[in-house]
C-alpha cells in the first residue's frame, strides 16, 4: 500500500494521468527552453545554465548541419554534448558516434553512462576484430548504445563510418581539424569525407589558433555551404583589419559557432586555485649510473631489441620506465632480454610492445597515436652475432637495475607527502592524496615505501587491472552494499573503479594510479595531485590535475612534482610545463592559447622524445629546449588572440543576462517536469509501490501489467538524491511502462469532481468557478515539417454558463485533485463550442510554426546566398586579376624601346586576353552552375516546409469544481 502521502495519488484520476504521460513525452520545438527539460532532468549531475544554453543552441535550427561549441577550458563541453545526445537518445534516434583522443574514450564512456546513464561502447581495433569474428560484419552500426572510437581508428575504417546513417556525431578536441582545408592533414580530410552530410557537433576551446583559415576549416567541417571556398574566404576575410569583413564574418558565423568564456559563469561555478609544490632530489650513484648506460644503450644506430618501424614508441617508453624508478626499467629490460633470446632460438615471441603494454598501461593509447610498422626481417648471421651482444649489455643493465634497493625519489616521495599534507591542512581540504605514476611495477614499489611509513593503513591502488587482494575485498563488500540499486551496472571493469574511488573517498588517505587506470574517474574530495612520473604531453597533465581541480572542488588544489637535480632534460621539461603551459598554478590550469597552440599533445610529446634521444651534452640539451620554447612563443601569437575575442566573444553582461534567464526557466521546466512524473508514477503505482516523500518509492516487486519489461524492485530516486537507489527516470523502463501504460489507456466520457476545497495552497485564477461546472476536451495536435515533428496537448474547456475557459485555467484545473465519477454523454453544443475554440488555437499554433520555419528558412537561403557569392567573387577576382596584368604589360609595351620588346609585349598581352576571355566564359558558366545548384539546395529546404498536421482525442470531461 502507499506511505503516508500515498493516499493523494489515488486523488488523481485516469484523465489526469494520460495528461500527464503526453505532457511528459511531449516534442516540443527545436528553439524552446522546454525541448532539454527530460534530458536536464534525467542526469545525474547539476547542470549551469551555460551548458543547457550551449545544448539548445545546438538544436536553435531543424536546417542546421550541426553546430561548434568552443566554451573556455573547464566549462564542461562534454556535458554539453552530453545533453544534445541524451536528447537524441530521448528521440529515438540512437545511431550516435563520438569521436576523441584515444586518451579520452574512457572519459566518454563514463560520464555518459554516469551523468546521462547512457550505454556506451568503446571500439578499437581488438572490439573491431571481435565483432568480425562473432559474425557482426558492420562493427560501427551497434544496437542501442553509443559508440565511442578514437581519430586514428575512425580514420582507419573511414568506409565503415561513412557507410552508418549516423543521426549525430561529436568529435571532440576538434581543434585537431582546424588545417582541414589543408590537402597535406590526411586524417582530417578522410574524416570530413566520411562523415560528409551527417550532423555534427564540434568541441574545442581553441577554434582559431594562428589563421582565420583555421576557423574557416573547422565550419567547413560541419557545414561546407556555409562559406564558399578557401580562396574566396582568403580574399574576402583574412585580414582582421578590414573592418566590414570582419563584421560580416562575425555575423556568418553566428549560427554555428557558441562560446561562453569562465569568467562569465563565476555565478554559477566557484574556481579554487591551483598550488604548485616542487620537491627536489639526487640520485644516488647506482641510480645515476644506469640511467646513462640504458640512455646511451637507446641511442644506439642500430637496436636489435627495437624494430625500426617501432623504434621511437619504444624509445619513448623505455625512456619513461627509465625516469619512473629502477624497478620499472629492470622489468623491462629483463622482459627485452627474454625476448631476443627466444627469437635467438626461433621460438614463437609477443611484439615487443606487447611485452611493454602490462608494465606502461597507457601504451594502447600511445601506440594509437604513433603509427608505426610492426613487421620484422627474419634473422641474418650477423644478426645472431648482434643480438647476443646485446643481450649481455640488456642482462648486465638489468642486473644492476636489481641490485638497487631503494630509489632516491621514493624516499623524496615520502618528505613531498609530509609538506604536502600539511599544506591540505592549512587550507582547510581533506589529507587526501592522488599519486600518479607511468609504471606498474613503480606503482607496487611505492607501495612497498609507503606500507613502512605512517601513511600504512590508508593506501589504495587503482590500475587496469585491480587485482590485488585490497582491491578484490573491496569490490566485494562494495557490491554486497550496493546490491539492488542502479550503482550497480554489472560490468566488473565499471564497478571495480566505482568501488574504489568510494573507498579512496569514505576510508583511504592515499591512491597510488596508473596513467590508464585513473581515466576518467572524478576526485572533487581529493585536493593533493602528485606527479611522481611527469609526462610529457601537457594535455595528459591538465587531464590528470583535471580528476581533482574541477567543477565541485572546494579547497585550492596542491600540485607536487619532482626534480632531479642531476637531470638537465628533466628539468627543462617541467620548465615548460611549468611556466609555458602554466599548468600547475593559477586558477583554471592550462590556459586555451597554450594548450590549443601545440595542436595535439601527441606531437609535442614526439619532440621532447626526439631531444632525449638526439642530444647528448647538457649545452646541446639546452640549445635544443631553448628552439622549442622559441617555436612555442611564436606559436602563441597575442594578436590572433585577440581576434578570436572580438570574432567569438560576447559582451559578459549579455551573457550573463541571457544565462540569468536561462538558469531560471530551467529550473521552472525541471521542478514541474519532476512534480509531473511522480504524480504520475504515484496514480499508476497505487497499491504497488511505497511513496516515501516527492521523490523516492520503494516498490517490492515488478508490477503485474509491465508486460515483461526489466523492472527490478528496491528503492527508487529521482536524479541527483543519494545515488544509493535505482536511478528514476522517465526512460527508465519503469518510467516507460507507467507511461505506457497511461497513455494507451482507453476512456469513455465521465463525471469528474476536482476538490479545490482540500487543495494546499490558493490558486487566485481558479476561485470564481468554485461551485461551477463544464466540459472539457483534450486533443493531441502533432505537426510534422523539416523534418521534425512538435506535440502540442490541446485543453478547451467551457462553463455551463457558457463562458471559455483558457488554457491556463484548463492547465491549473488538471492540477487538482480529482474524483471520476459515472459516465456522461458529452453535451453537443458545449463540445461543439469547444472544438470551434480548440479548431483556433490550432490555427495559431500552425501560424506559429509557419512563420518560426519562415525564419530558418530566411537563415538557411541566406547562408546559401553568401556561399553562392562567396563563389562568384572568387571567380571574379581571378578576371580583375588579369586585368590588371593586362595594363601592366600594355605599360611594359608602351615604354619598350626595341621593335622585339614591344613585339613580345603585344604577343603577351593577347595571350592574357585570351585567357581573361575564357575565364569570362568560365566565369559565366560557373556563376549559371552555382546558381542552379543554390536552386537545388532551396527546393530541398523548401520541399520540406510543408506541414503536416495530426488530431488524436485524448479524452472529454464534466468537470465540477468544489
């Protein structure tokens, strides 16, 4: 039976509910404030009204290709993207793709399925190869469920993207397209033919770098009609001092490109700061001595141990093994000698970064970005020769590597912790500490360290693998608590991570995680980031620093980094990333200019492993950090910044304004959105289901009529409670077997009493028709044009005094409880006045839709017009071109004192006249052409403005009021 509040559900009636059911499952217009309520209200996170503002502009037009989100570093574009997809998904049209750095994937498919409690699937190439095998010959086309691939493999199976109707794709880090006008970035044109025609949506906080052409790149990724080509853009808008250019390139972009800058959202988002701690050490003499053998061992000409066409991964690995302790590299080398002595005796051997892999976790996601051939020539004599000596040189490194005991940096590690942790205390946040490290086998020894320190009882690891014994037990006693709620998700890779971060959270002190294994978790109630191995890409930093200095943090975030004293390279490196990319202090980290400016990580990450792996002597080292610094100021380049602000930014009270409204009116959409569901869900549940308050059920066993719908009983909560319930939501299967069964109810015309009397609360437009009554009528209206289709749910009432009621006095008399009583035959002449009012305001509604589809249309014929001219005036500079040449060469000819000159200037200038004449014949061929095709495109638009309208009766009423 129903709890203490329960007894008002049966309150509602059958008429309500269905009400109700078509409110909440309504599709509304694609530029209303409504059309995300169902998405917003089924996360499970707290949403700012920048990112439902930046969703919606995402959908402002049913013509749009797609849109490029380029919100500041931090403002969450992935929630944003999140939103549009959910209400994709909420649509129906579930054939979704994201596109990202492969160090990303992970991170996709975690907050989709923790924020928007969307199934994701990473596809690489072992899930690829899989679904071949088990049959499934068209990998990308997945059956309810999103799929998340990197740039490398979408480039790589460009046929099979291409061939998948996809109804939205996001690509994210999209700044790694913006050169796409360039023939020589093969992978971004391979995916712009691919995913030609799809809808897009691009995320990048650095649209516009070094060139305008870059911005003109990334629009033409979405959308190729929306400027001509790249010539013509040249001529008309490359130059950030033509004023009237610069407006009009302002204004062309305004439909595709949004931006929100952090400073404008400081109402809504509190920053803390980030506190750099450096802590130096030397290393002792052994340390000191391997790490120049193994360092003048890699830079070697010729490696037998490292195939050419997988040298410089391999290069780069050892060399962070090598940097990350002595114990990482012995494994290594022991795992390298084994190898070539195996392939000395032709036995069946791994590649030799499969040997890496288990060891350096990150290496698939490294290896994806650094393509490189793997094959290998069979064996000569004089290759037999040289592997053997090489193998005593790997054996002698690794015995060495073993006989070192402890490292210097591992003790250092302990001191950091101490100052570190005292540091947490003085501001206030919890000793809680995350140490991030390149190397299994260095994370097992800083294990070893810390088991004999005061730091013994609190430390977790968190790996690819999670395997040992603390890590089972805990993953144990977290499923048994969790046992019945939606925390739950049956993957043990899934749940494994969600078990360990709750108990870094409820128990532990410290983490010790791997670069692969902490992807994508969140640490808010974490504020101490060690970096005991620094990578060397800036965006693997930001990303790692990222778990703990994001949105939810409270405490300004301690940042701890080591230095080897004896390291010149070292040193340089976190020079760089120190004070070039600025990313361990300040306020928001890594700064848009710097980050976007290197493009992708991955390179810069190859030019510091080319410098480790050229330069010998400290003064080459610094000759050579010294050109990298230089190229990277250049690269930085303060007036385009400047441009990007004028061209993308708007002025902040705008923003601010705009996202006042916007938090405001979400907040109305979601609050009545929720009040609906439960009301609702407490009708269809009476009986079945315990209500506790306005937002939480425990219902004890699957209803009878949910049709063998996966229904698990157990506590029940909207989003965002406790998170120890299954999540309720309206595409939970519950929620969509109560509106099922809802809306398919069939009802005859009845007697219904509404009691205002007992009604909590005054509802001043209702009071004059207390002690009246009257008949009401609800309709389905649905309209259906460009492709999209609206619901509109019709209410007409009327008194028996023969006054109409408006709509919002129908709308607040379906608020009230109600009583069915017996069936009625509906009065002909009230119903007749009723559907002559609904007949009007379905006029007005169609009148509505017309002119707010005129508008797109305007837009889009307009953009097709400044394409079209974008074109013409590309073809007719190249004729003013000529003619200029033509004067030139008839002054050349005029002042020419020999008969011969004046003779080849005459021959000059016909052949120029020549080929202005063609070019005018060209000119009026192609201006005829892209007129016809601008024809072309406008009857496409406009074969899809006609509307189509549908009526469905709901139900009729005679209503009193008491």
């Amino acid at each position: 039976m129903s709890g203490p509040e329960g007894s008002t559900s049966r309150m509602i009636t059958d008429f309500q509910a269905k009400f109700l059911a078509h409110e909440l499952t309504k599709r509304c217009a694609p530029d209303s404030s409504e059309r995300l309520t169902g998405a917003v209200a089924g996360a499970q996170v707290d949403l700012n009204p920048h990112q439902v503002e930046a969703a919606l502009f995402a959908f402002a037009s049913p013509l749009s290709k797609g849109a490029l989100l380029a919100d500041e570093v931090g403002l969450g574009k992935t929630i944003e993207a999140g939103l549009v997809i959910s209400q994709r998904w909420a649509e129906r049209k579930r054939r979704i793709l994201v596109i990202a750095p492969s160090n990303l994937r992970k991170q996709w498919h975690q907050e989709l399925n923790e924020k928007f409690l969307l199934p994701g699937v990473i596809l690489e190439s072992k899930s690829y190869n899989q679904s071949i095998r088990d049959g499934l010959f068209q990998p990308f086309e997945v059956e309810n469920a999103i799929v998340i691939c990197s740039y490398q493999f979408a480039r790589s199976k460009a046929s099979d993207v291409h061939r998948v109707p996809w109804d939205l794709i996001v690509i994210d880090e999209a700044h790694r397209l913006r050169n796409v006008y360039k023939p020589s970035n093969v992978i971004a044109n391979t995916l712009k033919n691919a995913l030609a025609q799809k809808n897009k949506i691009l995320l990048t906080a650095t649209p516009l770098q070094n060139s305008l052409l870059e911005l003109y790149g990334l629009v033409s990724f979405i959308d190729e009609h929306a400027f001509g080509d790249v010539k013509s853009f040249r001529d008309q808008f490359a130059n950030p001092g033509d004023k009237r250019g610069f407006e009009a390139l302002k204004q062309r972009l305004k439909p595709i490109c949004h931006r929100t800058l952090r400073r404008q959202v400081t109402a809504y988002i509190p920053y803390t700061r980030r506190l750099p701690l450096v802590e130096e050490f030397t290393p002792a003499d052994g340390e000191d001595r391997l790490y120049q053998l193994v360092s003048d061992y890699l830079q070697r000409d010729n490696l037998q141990a490292l195939p050419p066409g997988q040298r410089s991964l391999m290069t780069l690995v050892l060399r962070k093994l090598l940097a990350s302790s002595t114990f990482a590299i012995a494994g290594a080398l022991n795992s390298i000698s084994k190898r070539l002595t195996a392939k000395l005796a032709a036995h069946a051997v791994a590649t030799p970064l499969e040997e890496l892999s288990e060891d350096f976790e990150a290496l698939d996601a490294t290896a994806d970005e650094w393509p490189e051939d793997v094959s290998e020539e069979p064996l000569t004599g004089a290759d037999r020769k040289a592997i053997e000596a090489e193998i005593a040189d790997l054996e002698s490194f690794a015995k060495l590597a073993t006989s070192i005991e402890h490292n210097a940096k591992g003790k250092a590690l302990l001191k950091a912790l101490d100052v570190a942790f005292a540091k947490a205390r003085e501001l206030g946040g919890a000793e809680k500490a995350i140490i991030f490290t390149e190397s299994r086998r260095t994370q097992e020894y800083l294990q070893r360290i810390l088991s004999s320190s005061p730091y013994a009882g609190g430390v977790v690891l968190f790996n690819g693998t999670n395997t040992d014994p603390l890590s089972r037990e805990v993953y144990a006693r977290w499923i048994e608590r969790h046992a019945g709620s939606d925390r739950v998700t049956g993957s043990r890779t899934a749940d494994m991570r969600s078990a360990l971060v709750d108990y870094f959270r409820d128990e532990g002190q410290i983490m010790i995680a791997t670069e692969a294994g902490a992807e994508g978790i969140n640490l808010q109630f974490c504020s101490l980031v060690v970096n005991y191995d620094l990578p060397w890409n800036p965006q693997r930093v930001e990303q790692r620093i990222g778990r703990c200095h994001r949105y939810g943090q409270k405490h300004d975030v301690v940042v701890v980094n080591f230095i080897n004293r004896k390291n010149e390279a070292d040193q340089r490196v976190y020079q760089l990333l120190s004070e070039k990319f600025r990313l361990f202090e300040g306020v928001f980290g890594a700064s848009d200019e710097v980050l976007g400016a290197i493009e992708s990580g991955v390179d810069f990450e190859k030019r510091i492993a080319g410098i480790y792996q050229e330069c010998r002597q400290p003064e080459q080292i610094r000759a050579a950090f010294d050109q990298l610094q230089l190229e990277l100021s250049l690269e930085i380049d303060s007036a385009m910044s400047q441009t990007r602000q004028k061209l993308l930014e708007k002025f902040d009270d705008e923003v601010r304004e705009k996202l006042r409204v916007r938090d405001e009116d979400a907040k109305v959409h979601l609050d009545r959105y929720e009040q609906c569901l439960m009301r609702l869900t407490r009708h269809e549940l009476d009986g079945q289901a315990t209500f506790h308050n306005s937002s939480s059920f425990t219902l004890p066993a699957r209803p009878r009529w949910a049709n063998g719908a996966a229904i698990p009983p157990g506590l029940y909560e909207l989003p965002r409670r406790s998170g120890e319930a299954h999540t309720y939501r309206l595409n939970h299967p519950l929620g969509e077997a109560v509106v099922a069964r809802a809306k398919a109810r069939e009802l005859t015309p009845a007697e219904v009493h509404f009691d205002y009397a007992n009604h909590p609360g005054k509802i001043s437009i209702l009071e004059p028709f207390v002690g009246k009554a009257g008949w009401l009528v609800a309709t389905l209206m649905t309209v259906e044009a460009l492709d999209e289709a609206e619901d509109h749910i019709l209410l007409s009432g009327i008194t028996d005094e023969g006054h109409l009621l408006t709509r919002e006095i129908c709308d607040r008399l379906m608020t009230i409880h109600g009583t069915r009583r017996q069936d009625v035959t509906p009065n002909p002449d009230a119903v007749g006045r009723i559907e002559k009012s609904s007949s009007e305001a379905q006029a007005l509604i169609r009148r509505g839709v017309s002119e707010r589809n005129a508008r797109f249309f305007e837009a889009e014929a307009d953009k097709l017009d400044g394409w079209a001219d974008d074109l013409k005036v590309g073809l007719e500079r190249e004729i003013k071109e000529i003619d200029r040449l033509i004067k030139e060469a008839r002054r050349a000819a005029t002042t020419a004192l020999t008969l011969e000159e004046k003779l080849a200037g005459q021959k000059q200038i016909k052949t120029l006249e020549a080929t202005r004449n063609q070019k005018r014949r060209s000119l009026f061929d192609a201006q005829d052409q892209i007129d016809r095709q601008r024809a072309e495109l406008i009857a496409q638009i406009e074969s899809k403005l006609e509307q189509k309208v549908e009526d469905a009766p709901l139900f009729t009423i005679r209503w009193q009021l008491r």
